[in-house]
C-alpha cells in the first residue's frame, strides 16, 4: 500500500467514527428514559396519594397556633394577673364567635389552661389540642410566669 492510500483510509474512518450515535445506541437512551420516567412516576402517584394527612396536619398545626394567639391576646387584655381559668379562652368562655373558634368541618380545637405551679412556681401551662378529621393531632404549649 502507498503513502497516499494510508491516507485516504485513515481519513474514511474519521469521517465514519464522526457521524454521531448509532440507531442501537439511541434506541436503548430512549429505553432507559423510558424505565426511568416510569419509575419516576410511580413515586411520585403513591406521595400524592398520601399528601392529604401532611396537609391536615399542617392545618390542625396553624389551628392551634390561632387559637394560642387568640388566648394570648386575651391574657394581655385581661391584664396578667386577672388571667383565670374561666375567661382564658375567648372562644370557651362564649366571647368570641367564628372561625377561630368553629374550625373547618372535622377538626376539633380544645384548650386547657393547667394547675398554677404546674411548670415552675408562679408558671401556669396552657395547652392548645386539634384533633384532625383523620386522627392527626397537633398541639400549641405555651407556658407564662408571673400570672
């Protein structure tokens, strides 16, 4: 073989090895983007099936952060030392009315307001509970010294 036939081969297998990706190679890209898509899905179908209690949970939490501030407020109010345990809660003692003290349908809000003494001396502990619709419960601790 010559010099310039050495040449010309080696210059045809560049231009061959330069062409791209083969029909095999992108057949089997698509396949594994394909399985993984797929799997992607899967995941993904079954969390939002369950995203229903992260959500209720999230609301039974704000409830019971709501009706802290409100109880909160009327600690303030009332003034600390005039804090007893039948006016704490505006919603419990019939002073308010509505959707802070009503929630959505299903949840149940309670709030206890503990033995002075309870957490410390001169502490009283107040305890906020939401029962959600599927069992979910979330509670608000708040503890106050010096009542």
């Amino acid at each position: 073989m010559t010099h310039g036939a050495n040449r010309k081969l080696a210059a045809g297998r560049r231009r061959r090895d330069a062409l791209g990706v083969t029909l095999i190679e992108l057949i089997a890209f698509i396949v594994i983007i394909g399985v993984v898509a797929v799997a992607m899905v899967q995941v993904f179908s079954g969390t939002m099936r369950g995203s229903h209690l992260g959500k209720e949970l999230t609301q039974a939490t704000q409830l019971a952060q709501q009706r802290m501030e409100v109880i909160l407020g009327q600690r303030k109010t009332l003034g600390y030392t005039l804090f007893t345990t039948g006016d704490y809660d505006p919603c419990q003692s019939g002073s308010w009315t509505g959707q802070l003290c009503t929630p959505s349908t299903g949840f149940s809000v309670s709030s206890v307001r503990g033995v002075v003494d309870a957490c410390g001396s001169g502490c009283t502990e107040v305890v906020v509970t939401v029962n959600g619709p599927s069992g979910n419960v979330a509670s608000a601790t708040y503890q106050a010294w010096n009542y």
